[in-house]
C-alpha cells in the first residue's frame, strides 16, 4: 500500500445556518448543497475541472437525495466527470466526508476532493404510515383497473391516512438527545449557570468574528441571509435565565433550555482538500493540514452517557499520536448542548473516568478555556446536523493560517451514541 501522504486543506464555504422555517424554508438539501459548492468552484476557480471525489451528506432527506453527492457535484460547476459519494454519520456527517476524502488523498487514491453535508429540518420526509403505503403498493401491483380500486377502498379507514414524520428519539431508548443529555448533566452535576454562560460565550465571540471580517470569505450570501440568523450578540445569562426547562419540564431539575441548547437548523457547507503536489499546481497555499481522525461508541443503551464518545476517542487520538489533552492550541469541541460539552471537560478531569472508562493511569485533565471554540460555535451558529464538522474544519484551518501556525483538536458527538474527532495542524 502506497504511503500516507499529508492532506492539506485549502479552504472552505459555507451558506449562513438559518433556524428552522425562516429563510431556507422552502429549499431542501440539493439547493443547499448546490450554492454552497458552486460557491467553493468559485473561490477556487474550479469551473470544468475534474476532482478525484466530491462526497456530501445529510441526516434528514427525502428518499430523492440519494444520490445527493453525485447530483450536488453535477450542478456544482465541476467537470461532470468528477463522482460523487453520499455519506452520512449523524451530526459527525461532514468531518467524516472530510476524512473519507483525506483518507483517499493520503493514499495516492486521489490529488484533490471535496467533502461537506446539508441539512434542513423545515423540508422534511413526511411519510405515509405503514397501512396506507402497503395498500398503494398491493394496488400498483394489481393488474386491473378493478383489482386497483378494491386494493385502495376494501376495509379503508380515514386513520390510515395519519402520515409519519421523521423520528426525533433514539429508537433503542425511545429518548430525544436532549433528554440523553439531560441525564448526562444529571450524572456529571452540571449546573445551568454553566451552561448559560457558556452559551452566551459563543454567541459573544461568534458575533466579534463577524465584525472582524474573519467570515468574509467562509460565508456566502444565500436568499438574502448574509449572517447566521441564530446569532444573539446582545443575548445574556439574565435573558437565558428566564427560559423554561426544554426537555425535563416536570421534576424541577431540568437544565436544558432552548437557550443553551442548539436550534433546529437548516444550512451546508464544504472544504476543499488535496494533495501538497496538487495544491502548488493549482497555485493554492494550505491552510493547514488534516493529520488524523478516531471514531469511538460507547454503550448508551445500557448507560453510558448518549453524548460521551468523543472522551473515548480523542485518549485513543492522543496515545496514538504521543499527544498530551494539552499540547493544542485550538479546541474545536462542537456545542450540540452546552451540557455536552461541560460533561465532556469534566470527563477528561476526572481521575476515576480517565482509569475506568478510558484505560488511563491519570486524568486527561483540564484545557485553557480561552482556546476552546474561540470563534464561537453551534450553539451561536446554529447546527445543520450534517453541515457542522465541515464548518468548523474550514473554520479552524484559517484560524491556525491567521496564527501562523498551531494544533487544533476538533470534536463532534453524534446521535446513536458515537464521536467523530480529528487533529488538524498549520
């Protein structure tokens, strides 16, 4: 097998995140992808050529977005002989076609390839029930226009045209992710002064780096938005503290709330990779470089904590890469609730933790919580499930080129209990 090669990441785009029902309502995950990829074939002259992979992804789609990547690509502005792939991982979706592509890279597979994800919660599948799409089915397998009618009208009920929207639970538990997180906050005695704070953290330093201009070449215009519409910069821990428990509203202890958790989101978004040799034929300086990625799960249904995969996969991040929690200089851990991530810093501290779950002789221990999402993030931008891991590696990769350099660790939770982290250095 030929021998890795290092992965430079070029840059990226994304269309601003809009909560759910505003300014994208009427748009689903191709349209998204479309902008937001023919954005990247414009910043980066793109137009006619062929890349090695474009691979896109979305948690919630209709059964037409199956061949999302390939479609994405077609209108993309890319040679149309540049393949597509669709993939998908929960809210880990995006830093995953990101690895997906660096992986082929690396390999010599291919020079250069795209990856990224969409998601809308406003255009969702809305599905007929069980009942009602058996009976559309025995009546197109009818062969008469008569064995079609008694198909479609013997013994119908009016109930059975109840339709089905997309699930919200995890079906072996039957419990939403906040209400997973909820118990997580329980177990690791997070307060909600904590996480409010935390919240208005990320929409305080998310707001400065729009003003700043940081974005002006990550975020496109798209149906009039120019700015993540979830952005609050005048919100305040007062303001958060008047909101009412989102997910346990009866026994007086909930500590999630609409405030310091993330919104549902429609966006995308997308980041250009390739190979160093690529990369200076095409006249494109690196950003920084994507140096490795884990995958963990842990046991949720029997009760572990839904949200704390990530603690497992970066200790088997670090041991592999001889790396200490504290030798980054960026900490990109993705706010899907600020509870996760308090529950994830407390995790990493906790010397019983560290020597029973994760097989260490001492704690991980703590991180400078300056250098932890120091542009803001979900919680402020919104969380387009499967646009966020290729926001914030786009993100984090001109965050190391404007400090002249670096370590930045990136971390994603994902429903169905898994984590997608990453290591990427400038």
């Amino acid at each position: 097998m030929t021998a890795a090669r290092p992965v430079a990441i070029l840059g990226g785009v994304r269309i601003p995140f809009c909560r759910q029902n505003t300014a994208y309502a009427d748009v689903g995950n191709l349209g998204m992808s479309v902008r937001t990829l023919g954005a990247l074939v414009e910043k980066f002259g793109l137009h006619g050529q062929q890349l090695g992979e474009v691979a896109m992804g979305a948690v919630i789609k209709h059964s037409s977005d199956w061949n999302l990547g390939r479609e994405a690509a077609l209108s993309s502005g890319l040679s149309p002989l540049t393949p597509g792939i669709t993939l998908q991982r929960a809210c880990g979706t995006s830093l995953d076609t990101l690895i997906y592509i660096g992986n082929k890279i690396a390999l010599g597979q291919i020079e250069a390839g795209i990856g990224g994800g969409s998601d809308t919660t406003s255009d969702v599948p809305i599905v007929y029930g069980k009942k009602l799409r058996a009976r559309l089915l025995a009546a197109n397998r009818a062969k008469t226009t008569g064995d079609k009618i008694k198909a479609l009208t013997r013994g119908f009920k009016f109930s059975e045209l109840k339709p089905e929207f997309p699930g919200v639970a995890e079906p072996r538990t039957g419990k939403s992710m906040g209400e997973h997180c909820e118990d997580m906050a329980k177990e690791w005695n997070i307060s909600r002064e904590d996480q409010d704070a935390l919240a208005v953290a990320s929409h305080k330093k998310l707001a400065a780096a729009y003003e700043r201009g940081f974005f002006s070449d990550l975020v496109v215009p798209f149906r009039g938005v120019d700015r993540d519409n979830n952005l609050r910069p005048d919100t305040s821990v007062e303001k958060l503290a008047t909101l009412k428990p989102a997910f346990d509203k009866t026994s007086g202890r909930g500590t999630l709330t609409a405030g310091n958790s993330t919104p549902l989101t429609d966006g995308a978004s997308a980041a250009l990779l390739a190979s160093d040799e690529w990369a200076r034929a095409h006249g494109h300086e690196p950003l920084a470089y994507l140096r490795d990625s884990q995958v963990a799960a842990v046991d949720f249904v029997h009760g572990e904590g839904l949200l704390m995969a990530p603690t497992v996969a970066v200790a088997e991040l670090l041991k592999r890469n001889n790396l200490t929690l504290q030798d980054f200089d960026i900490y990109e851990i993705h706010e899907a609730f600020a509870a996760q991530v308090l529950c994830t810093l407390r995790a990493w501290e906790s010397a019983d933790y560290c020597r029973n779950r994760l097989g260490l002789d001492a704690p991980l221990g703590s991180i400078d919580p300056a250098k932890m999402n120091p542009l803001g993030s979900s919680l402020a931008a919104g969380h387009p499930f499967a646009a966020t891991g290729a926001r914030i590696v786009a993100t984090v990769a001109k965050e190391l080129k404007e400090r002249g350099g670096g370590r930045a660790l990136v971390s994603i939770c994902t429903a169905g209990g898994m984590g997608v982290v990453a290591i990427v250095e400038r």
